[in-house]
C-alpha cells in the first residue's frame, strides 16, 4: 500500500512494520479491499497516523527513507473490484445524448428526473490506467448500409467519469440510506469508461448498454479518501422534481467540486465540473441498494459522463463533435470525430482542500490499439 505525497510515494507497510503498528497487516496487502472493508474507525485512524508520520520530526528517520519517487513506482489496480456500476448522472450529457440520439423529442427520458439511471457493467474488464485498450469489435449498423456488418468498431469514444469505492459491505435486502454512505464509501478515483458507440447504438435497445461498453474500464491508481474531500463538498444543481423520499439528502449533500481535465496525445480538449452533476454519489448509492441489492467491499459504481453546460466542458466525443458531425482539433493540428488507433487519453481532477490546497486525483491513462488479426 502507497500513499502519493507530492511527488513521492510512501511506503506505507514498510513504516507500519518497523514502527510495529496494528494496522500493519492491512497496509501489506497487495490490494486494499482489507483495508477497505475495516471500516471508517481503520480509515480515520490510518490517516491520523500518516498524519503524524510526515509532520512529526520522530518519526522523519523512519519515513523518509521510505520515500519513493514516483517515477520508480509501478502502480497497481488498488482494489479487486467485485461488482461495476456505471450512473447516467451528468443532466448536460443526458440532454446531449438525447439531442442526437432522438431529435425533435424531449431529450430527457422519463424517469431521468425522478431516479438515478444506471447500468451494470463488468468488472473483469475493470483496467488499471495505462493498460492498453484494444479496439473492440461487434456488430454495428452503418447509415444507409442494408444490415448490420461485423467488425471493429469504427467510433471508438472515452467519457471522463469520477467512480466510488466500497469498503464496508450492507446485508442483501436491506437498502442503504444516503445518510450512510460515508459509513459505506471509503473514497473516489478517476474513470474512463471506454465506449464503442457504434456497437452501443445497434445493440441498446431494449436492454441497454453491453458489447459497447464490457471491453475496457480503465481506473486511477489512487483512490481518494471521503475524509479528504470534505471541503470540494457542494450542493448539486437545483431539482427540478422532488424526489423520493429515500432519495432526499440532508443540508449538507455530497455534491463535489471537482474539475476534470481530459486530454487526447498530450493537449487538452475538455475541462468537465463535477459540480454540475444532477445526482450525487449519495443518491446513487441509495438507488443502487433501494431493491435491496447488497454493497461488497470493492464495488465500485463510477457518475457516467461528466458534462458542463459549455461546449468546452464535455466530457465525451460523442457530444464534442456531435457524433461525429463536426470534429475538434487536436493540439497537433490533427482532426478527430473519435478515436484513432494509437491515440492516447488522460483525464486529470483536482478537488480543493482545507486551507486552500489542492488535491490532486492523478490520472487514468489509457492508449487505444489495434486489435491483433
């Protein structure tokens, strides 16, 4: 287990066992969900002593040496994910997709404004950032073509999402309130949740998103702990509907001002906030168990699309270039409908911090590639 420290790494286990802490043996897993599933007594208390470590100067002989540039480090998936659930939570990207997708109609569903929508997803193919995505194939319907054909997909698209860690698990059949998720979600880290629109449009209805979606999910290496994102704390957008009342939170609901940053080969072409998000991580959870489905350390349930209401803050190339119709340009003068093989994509956040500090989220990277004949 590591924790980022500017532009180190700390070795967590390694202090834990020579300073002969209790908590020694869940720092030296190789992935966090003992960790995580210890609960919010093991969390506060780690972080309390991690604390104390880089600000006591008892213990800088100690830490210091354990100390890594992050550069030597090899990051690893955090957690092993048990279950994968992506939201539809963004209004602007709802409105969007709907806008292209069904012109001349309402462009919300519905239900939009009434629950949040949401899809299971898979988590074998939950990646670690940098792991390479191939390009994936299925079946697609091409205007004006007589059928559908085989093949690879021809608009490959990332969307910028933020996903939510479990550490405790619930009982089945009984529901999670939102005032108990910070008993329930240890942190936050950064999604991409590739998508192949193409296999996505012929194949949706009327069961929703599958072969389009279950390639590649690729994960930040860091997770962020809620207790660190107390001050990016914010009120969503205004409802438009009241919603249920499993679905109300108090006055102080856990919208996140998070600014997102993603990148195609180096140069920017999006800044998606958080803060615009309709539904928070709170009221999904809550919907997620309401039918009593259970929590298991290590689900992981990511916002869908994080879109702004400008079009410099979209967080997909399905909405930046209108499906196509009108491609961005790309900082080397290249232009792009969707993604290229050999393209590489990097979503960035920071949230604010106490005392006016920044928190850094990393990055989840991922390069798209052919795949092998």
């Amino acid at each position: 287990m590591g924790v980022a420290i500017g532009d180190s790494v700390l070795d967590v286990a390694a202090v834990a066992d020579e300073l002969r802490l209790p908590l020694r043996d869940l720092f030296s897993e190789a992935v966090l969900n003992r960790f995580l599933a210890a609960g919010p007594a093991a969390w506060r208390e780690a972080r309390e002593r991690l604390t104390d470590w880089l600000t006591l100067p008892a213990h800088r002989a100690v830490v210091e040496p354990r100390l890594v540039p992050r550069g030597e480090v090899r990051l690893h998936l955090p957690f092993a994910v048990a279950d994968y659930v992506d939201f539809y939570a963004s209004r602007n990207h709802a409105e969007n997709v709907g806008g292209i997708f069904r012109p001349g109609q309402p462009p919300l569903p519905r239900n939009w404004l009434h629950m949040p929508l949401g899809y299971h997803g898979r988590a074998g193919s939950v990646v670690i950032s940098g792991t390479p995505v191939s390009r994936p194939s299925g079946q697609r319907w091409e205007p004006g073509e007589a059928g559908p054909s085989f093949g690879p997909s021809l608009r490959l698209d990332f969307e910028a999402e933020v996903g939510f860690v479990a550490g405790v698990g619930s009982r089945h059949g009984d529901p999670v309130p939102v005032a108990e998720f910070e008993r329930h979600v240890f942190g936050a880290c950064l999604v991409n949740d590739w998508s192949a629109r193409d296999i996505q449009a012929f194949e949706t209805v009327p069961l929703g998103p599958f072969l389009g979606k279950a390639f590649a999910t690729s994960v930040s290496p860091w997770v962020v702990p809620l207790d660190a994102l107390r001050a990016a704390r914010t009120a969503p957008p205004p409802r438009d509907v009241e919603p249920p009342p499993y679905l109300r939170e108090d006055a102080d609901p856990w919208g996140l001002d998070l600014s997102l940053t993603v990148g195609i080969n180096g140069g920017p072409v999006s800044r998606p906030p958080f803060a615009t998000m309709y539904w928070t991580a709170a009221q999904l959870l809550a919907h997620l168990t309401c039918g009593g489905a259970p929590v298991r350390t290590g689900d992981l349930f990511a916002s869908g699309t994080v879109s702004g209401p400008a079009r410099d803050q979209l967080g997909c190339l399905l909405e930046l270039t209108r499906n196509g119709a009108e491609p961005i340009v790309l900082a080397d003068g290249s232009r792009r409908a969707f993604l290229a093989d050999g393209d590489e994509v990097a979503i960035t956040a920071t949230a604010p911090g106490p005392g006016g500090e920044v928190i850094s989220f990393g990055e989840v990277r991922g390069q798209v590639v052919p795949r092998p004949p």
